[in-house]
C-alpha cells in the first residue's frame, strides 16, 4: 500500500508477525492497537447532528446571500462584494472542511489519501485567511465613509482587486502548511473494529523539518488569526493546538483531548461559518429588503423610486 492511500483491513485479526513465539511475543509488546471507532453511539450521533445542523446553517444562509447579490444589481456595491466574498469563502468552509474534520473525529487516524489532507488543510486555512482580510476591508472601506465622506470613495474595480489580493495573502500565509501536511503510517499502530480485524493506521499531520518551525508557524499564526477578528470562535482550537505543542501531554491527557475536545473545537471554529450570514445579511436592511422584493435590474422598484430613499441600495 502507498503511503497516503486510505486503510485497507488485513487479511486476519493480527498483523503479520515474525516465526517463532520469541519473535512474536517480543512483537506483540511493541504493538499498539486503538478501536476503529473513537466514541460510543450516543456519542457519535451527538457530533453527527452538531455538524450536520451547522453544515445545512452554512449551505443555506451563505447561498442566500450570494444570490441576493448576484441577482439583483443594486445590490452590487462594494461593501456588498466584501460580503459576497465572506460568503464564498465561508462556503468553502462548509463544502470542504466540515465533513472531512468530522469523519477525522469519528474514525481514529486519518481516513482519506494524501490530496485530501492538503486540500482539506489548505482550503480551511485560505477561507479563514480570506474572512479575516474581508472583514477588515470591509471595516476601513466604513471607517472611510464615515469618517472621510468626502473622499473619493472605493469603486467597484478597486474592490474586486482588493478581493484577488486578499486570496492572494491568504495562500501565501497558507502555502508553508499546505507543503507541510502529509499522510503517514503509523508504525506498529493499528485499528481494531468490532470483528477483530486490525486496519493500518495513517496521520494527517504537518511533517516541519525541525518540530521548532512547527511552534513558530502555529504561535505567528494563531496570533494573526485570533487578534485579527475569530478570537471568540477560532481560540479554542488554536489554544488546544498550542497545548499540545507546548504542554508535554501524558498519553491519558491527549486521548482526552483528541477524543472530546478536538471535535468541539472545530464545530465552534465552523459555527462562525454558518453564523456569518446572519450577522452580515440577515441584520443588513438591504438585505432585508432584497428578499422581500422580486430579483431584477431595479429589485421590484418603479423607475421613479430608484434614486429614493425607498429604494436606495
């Protein structure tokens, strides 16, 4: 099997092994076999209907507001492009991110090949790059209306360029993860399921060169991330991250922390996903008002009313 393909069950319930009882017992005490499942029923289900409300949360506002503003024209101002690019990547949050992380938590080891690994890494770490640079585009474009209304304001152009530069930042600040991440095999550690039969166990994990780059990488990272605006959402898991780097964990201590606490952590990370929409479309009056109009050049609006109050995106 090559390395980063996903786990094939073995032929029988124990591992090839050495002749000889000497060399099987000495092989059989360097062995360490874990349950192909990491939680109970109940529990699983519990992880299952958490990720699946907040993956369906995400799917539907996001689409919702990117309809809204491809749909209707008035509705395409710059501010407005920041959202729909908030929206974007918020989506590729959801499309790429949430199932691949909740079957990681479900299963022991990493249950998908090398491509997936990467792109799993490095689309989750763009998305949340590209929200935050978004988000701020979006505070100084309203600290310039505000506070320079005189100013030539942000045309639609400029904005767009804005939003390429942003992808651009948010794969450059990604690339030293996404080249790092690799799919590995355990040795002498293997999946056990409930027939006995012992499966190969393979690692998502960022192979640094030194293990002081990784500190480095994950201490400028969180600190860019989190100070930025994801402090309340992101915090969780990039202190559990921390915490494993730098906390010297007993083997009890990190199962704990693996089986429970990494799988809420992403959920609470992704809620902030689904929770965008609402925050920036739902207590957004122009959104408000696009959804209760039918979609098309004016929105609904007579001629007369487009240059009003009544209709002024």
């Amino acid at each position: 099997m090559g390395e980063g393909e996903p786990a094939q069950p073995s032929n029988s319930s124990w591992p090839p092994s050495k002749n000889g009882s000497d060399a099987q017992a000495t092989l059989a005490a360097n062995l360490t076999f874990s349950s192909y499942y990491q939680h109970s029923s109940p529990v699983a289900a519990m992880f299952i209907v958490a990720y699946v409300l907040i993956f369906l949360l995400c799917m539907v506002g996001n689409t919702l507001v990117c309809f809204i503003v491809l749909k209707n024209r008035h509705m395409r101002t710059v501010t407005n492009m920041f959202i729909l690019n908030l929206a974007i990547s918020d989506l590729l949050v959801g499309i790429f991110c949430m199932p691949t992380t909740l079957v990681d938590n479900l299963i022991t080891g990493w249950p998908f090949d090398n491509a997936t690994c990467k792109m799993s890494g490095l689309v989750q770490g763009m998305s949340v790059s590209a929200s935050v640079f978004t988000l701020v585009a979006i505070a100084v474009e309203r600290f310039r209306c505000i506070v320079h209304p005189f100013r030539e304001k942000l045309t639609l152009r400029k904005a767009l360029v804005t939003i390429a530069v942003i992808w651009a930042l948010a794969l450059l600040i990604m690339c030293p993860s996404a080249i790092t991440l690799t799919v590995t095999r355990e040795e002498h550690h293997f999946m056990v399921d409930a027939r006995n039969r012992s499966y190969p166990l393979y690692s998502c994990w960022e192979a640094w060169p030194e293990k002081g780059m990784r500190k480095v990488y994950t201490a400028v990272h969180m600190l860019v991330m989190v100070a930025l605006f994801f402090t309340l959402s992101w915090l969780p898991l990039w202190a559990l991250l921390l915490l494993i780097d730098y906390g010297q964990l007993s083997e009890p201590q990190l199962h704990l922390v693996t089986a429970y606490a990494f799988p809420f952590a992403p959920w609470l990370a992704f809620f902030n996903s689904s929770a965008n929409p609402i925050i920036y479309g739902y207590f957004n009056e122009n959104f408000r008002r696009a959804l209760n109009r039918p979609t098309g050049a004016g929105g609904g609006c007579p001629a007369w009313a487009l240059h009003t109050t009544v209709c002024r995106p």
